[in-house]
C-alpha cells in the first residue's frame, strides 16, 4: 500500500483525565491512523481482535486493504479510547453498541459513526468516516445521462408519489436521496427524513433517527411526520410492510415521499413491493420512479493503460493510486412507471415481464450502463461484471 506521512494532530478530547504513557501512546497511534485513512479516503475504518493481533483494514473504493498492526500491548487501550470518545458503555463487552464522535481538523470537522461487537477474542470495532464535504450534493456529481438526469429531476419535482432508491449496501443510495433533497430544499416546503441514522445533516429539513428500543420506529416516525404538515418525507430505508405501506399511503395523500430498498435492480423493486404485502394497484397509483444503482471504482488517469485485444482499458497502479484505480463512479438504470409498464404493475407482473417491458421503453440495464463506462474509459470490464448480473 502507497504510504503517505501525516503530521501527528490528535482528534478532539471527550475526557479531562491527563492520559497515563500506554494511553498517550493509543491516542496518537489512533490520532495517525485516523488521519491516515482520511488522507486514503477510505469510508470505513475495521478493528478486528484476533488472539495475538489487532488486524486492522480500511475500505477505500469498496475495497478492503490491510494497515499496520498496533502493538498488541495497546490494544485494549485502542478500543476502550474509542469506546469513550464515543460515549459508549466501556464496561459493557457482551453486547453491541453504537456512538458516534467527532475529529476536529484545522479546516472542517468529520464525524465517525462507531459500531462495537462482541467477537471470541474480543470486541470489534468499526469505524465509518461521515465526511459530508467529499460528497457534494449536485446532480453533475451523479454522473447520470442527460436524458436519465431530466427524468428523475422531472419524477421528484412531481407533488406527489414515490421516488425509489435501490441497490445494496454501500452503493451511493444516500447521497442520491440527499442530491434530490437538496435541490427541493427551500423555505417554500416543509421537509422531513426518517433515518437509521441520519448521515448527512441538510439544514433546512427535519431529521429524525428511529430508535427501536423506545418503539421509534420508521412507521411510527412516519405516522407521526403526516400530522407535521409535511410536503416531502425522505424514509432511509422501506425495510417491512408496516413502513411500505406507511409511505404508500403518505404518496397518495399529497406528498412526494423518496425512500431505498435493498434489491438487484429496478424492475424486481416492484416485485420485492408485491411479496411484502402492497398490492399492484397501490403501487401504480403511487410509484412513480425507480432507480438501480452501483459504485464501480474509477481508473487512475495516470496510469491506466489501453486493452491490446479488446476497447477499454485497464488497472495499472502508479504512486498516485493503489492497485490502479482513484475514486468511484455511480452507474444507473432509471426506469420511470410509463404508460405501458402501469397495466403490469397493476396485475403484479414477474419481474422478467416488468423488465421486458422497461428495455422496450428504453430503459438500460445496470450492465447497459457500465459498459457505457468501459467505453469511455472510466472503469474496466472486470469491475462492470462483477457489480452488474445479466
């Protein structure tokens, strides 16, 4: 891994307590790694006990690379350091926790949501780097086609119905939802999100984090939001029947309601609906679009070099990247309910038949559109056929 030297800067301090020397060695040794990690932009940050080892990995392009090790005789002082910072329970090592804390750069402020869990040689801990200012909000940052642009920008600008998000874990969904809101965010409307938790913080809107050990829940936020006089709701995520069928009924009562799902693309987001208990004609009198989503990693301009036998190019490496490729890019499959993709929502249609329907109105596939990528020399093959399933 390319190394970079950082100047030692300790994250702000949440004890008054003078650290004993294990304690000061374990702050700047965390203090290094964290900066380290910005510097790499990774997302998130892996502590994972072992029996003699801390193994610790960050995720950089959705990939996970392996770090330094710290001296084994620190690592509780590690943990129990973020434990603390986090305003976590550090007596508490037979169940999950989360918290969050804050690393106070001369420039800006980053927040580190943290997740603690019980493992056979000790508590795991995971670090995910919440760094709003390298994710900006515009639709230019989407990377999406003219004509895909114009559609979801025409679909979310509608005053009523529901805008769909959906791919796996880690594929951009949030900062698409947030790009959105942030275009709608003016004093004219009334904005409110319902999170597990809030990521991004967009002033102007009401955020709320569901906490389902008080009953908090995403239908419970819900409910309560309709008596706030809202004009557009933003639910994190439509994990069960109760909160689909919550914001279901929020579409068809005069609100625009934006929300992700956890499918393979855009058709089997309708058919994912259907299983959970909405029925067809529910969701064509309230769908208004889908969007299918992925992260694939950019090639570094550096290095990257062409493909002798076949168009694109391919990962080099360089001292400017790690194993040839710098950043990420979205790819899209944008799939507004036409006319003629109605009737099969309405009789809760396969999802081969919605599929069918959706490329003869011109909708491209997930894999449609990273090859789009390849051709411009964006990414690779590899990356499209690993993200992407026919």
């Amino acid at each position: 891994m390319h190394e970079i030297t950082l100047p030692r800067m300790n994250p702000r301090l949440s004890v008054n307590e003078r650290p004993n020397p294990p304690d000061l060695q374990a702050v700047e040794w965390l203090s290094q790694l964290l900066l380290q990690s910005l510097s790499l932009k990774a997302s998130d940050i892996h502590l994972e006990p072992f029996e003699n080892l801390l193994r610790v990995r960050i995720r950089r392009d959705g990939h996970l690379y392996e770090m330094p090790a710290p001296p084994a005789s620190l690592r509780e002082q590690i943990v129990s350091r973020i434990k603390v910072q986090s305003r976590m329970d550090i007596a508490e090592k037979r169940l999950p926790q989360d918290g969050r804390f804050q690393l106070a750069l001369p420039q800006r402020s980053i927040d580190m949501r943290v997740s603690s869990l019980p493992t056979l040689h000790g508590e795991k801990l995971v670090l995910r780097i919440l760094d709003v200012q390298s994710q900006p909000l515009g639709f230019e940052a989407l990377g999406l086609p003219d004509k895909e642009l114009t559609q979801l920008q025409e679909a979310i600008h509608r005053p009523n119905g529901m805008v769909l998000i959906t791919g796996p874990t880690g594929s951009g969904k949030t900062v698409t939802l947030y790009t959105c809101l942030n275009q709608l965010n003016t004093p004219a409307v009334n904005i409110a999100t319902v999170e597990d938790p809030s990521e991004i913080v967009l002033p102007g809107a009401n955020q709320i984090n569901v906490n389902e050990r008080i009953g908090l829940t995403f239908d419970v936020a819900l409910r309560a939001l309709l008596r706030q006089d809202p004009d557009i709701l933003m639910v994190g995520e439509i994990r069960d029947l109760a909160t689909a069928d919550m914001a279901v009924k929020a579409s068809q009562t005069g609100h625009l309601v934006l929300s992700t799902l956890h499918t393979n693309d855009a058709p089997s987001t309708l058919t994912r609906l259907n299983h959970m208990g909405i029925a067809g004609f529910n969701l064509a009198s309230s769908v208004v679009l889908v969007c299918a989503q992925r992260l694939l990693r950019r090639l570094c301009n550096a290095c990257k070099q062409p493909q002798p036998d076949r168009a694109g190019y391919r990962a080099v490496g360089c001292p400017q990247c790690l194993d040839g490729y710098k950043g990420r890019l979205a790819i899209h499959q944008v799939m507004p309910i036409t006319p003629a993709l109605q009737p099969l929502v309405l009789q809760q249609a396969s999802t081969a038949e919605l599929a069918a329907q959706a490329a003869r109105d011109g909708v491209r596939s997930l894999r449609e559109a990273g090859m789009c990528k390849v051709d411009a020399g964006e990414t690779t093959l590899e990356e499209v056929m690993a993200a992407t399933h026919d």
